[in-house]
C-alpha cells in the first residue's frame, strides 16, 4: 500500500541540494490525482518564466494531472484538459503558462513551441518529439511512471545532468 501524500512531500522525499529552491532531484510516490497536484504545486513553486519543464510518462501516467496541479497553484480556475488536438494551450497567469502535448506530431517542428520559450513557463508533455529544439539538461525534467497502484514522479531542476537525476530509487 502507499502512504497518503504529507505537507511538503518534496521535502521529504528529495534528495540532494543544488542551489536555490527545492532540493533535487525529487523523487516521491503518491497514491491519488490530488497528491499529484499537490506534488506538482509544491516543485512548480520553483518554475521560472522562460523555464522549459519536459514531462515524460506513459499514457494516463498523470502528465497532464501533474500540469492541472501547478495550473490550480498559479490560480487557474476552468478545467485544464490536454490539448492533445490543438497541440499548445496558453494560459494568462504570473508568470504565463504554455502546455503542448505532442503526442500526435511526428516532430515539434513548425507549431510554433519556439515562441514561448523564452518567455513562458512551457510545459511539454511527450518531449521526445522535440528533436533538438531544446537541451534536456537544461530544463526541468518530470518522469512519472506507475508504480504499486499509484504513481512515481521524479524531478529533476535544469543543470542538473547527471544521469541519476531522474533513476527511479528501489521502493
């Protein structure tokens, strides 16, 4: 069974420290949708306007849950749904948002993600479309994965390249 999610989970299950902000990586198991987006309010605290955040994860691993979370943070009130068809979705917060996911496109190229990226927070749901667009090392890295009935969720801050950033600890 896994433990119900506590205040200030990154804290208690992050490891390492590197510079301001949040110690990474992060590496935290939660057992429902509300912990994610807690998880998820909790680490994007630390996302910067001209921040790229890379979400990898299977299908219905909670990408787009963890997205909903940090959106609720910042004060977004509609529903936020995965813009699977439109591919961006742009958000008026402080500091504004972009989600794309790129499930759907072969590549990134020609949509349009490089107008964003220097001045929003662009979240990036299957970034391995991405091609060389952006350097992973030096983005925010969310691995979720399915793990005993919940999710594991890693993360990663940019700069932090080391190869263990996003290794999944034994449970």
């Amino acid at each position: 069974m896994i433990p119900a999610m506590r205040p200030s989970l990154v804290h208690l299950l992050s490891s390492g420290a590197a510079g301001e902000g949040i110690p990474c990586p992060v590496h935290a198991t939660v057992s429902t949708e509300s912990d994610t987006r807690k998880l998820a309010a909790e680490i994007g605290a630390n996302f910067r306007a001209g921040e790229t955040v890379l979400l990898y994860g299977p299908l219905g691993a909670g990408k787009t849950t963890f997205v909903r979370g940090y959106l609720e943070s910042l004060g977004v009130a509609e529903p936020v749904r995965s813009p699977t068809f439109n591919l961006i979705q742009v958000f008026d917060t402080v500091p504004p948002v972009m989600h794309a996911d790129l499930y759907r496109v072969q590549s990134a190229a020609g949509i349009g993600l490089e107008d964003y990226l220097d001045t929003y927070v662009c979240l990036i749901e299957w970034p391995e479309k991405l091609g060389s667009m952006v350097e992973p090392s030096e983005c925010w890295r969310i691995q979720i994965s399915f793990r005993d009935g919940g999710r594991f969720i890693s993360a990663a801050r940019p700069g932090d390249g080391t190869p263990e950033a996003l290794a999944t600890p034994s449970p």
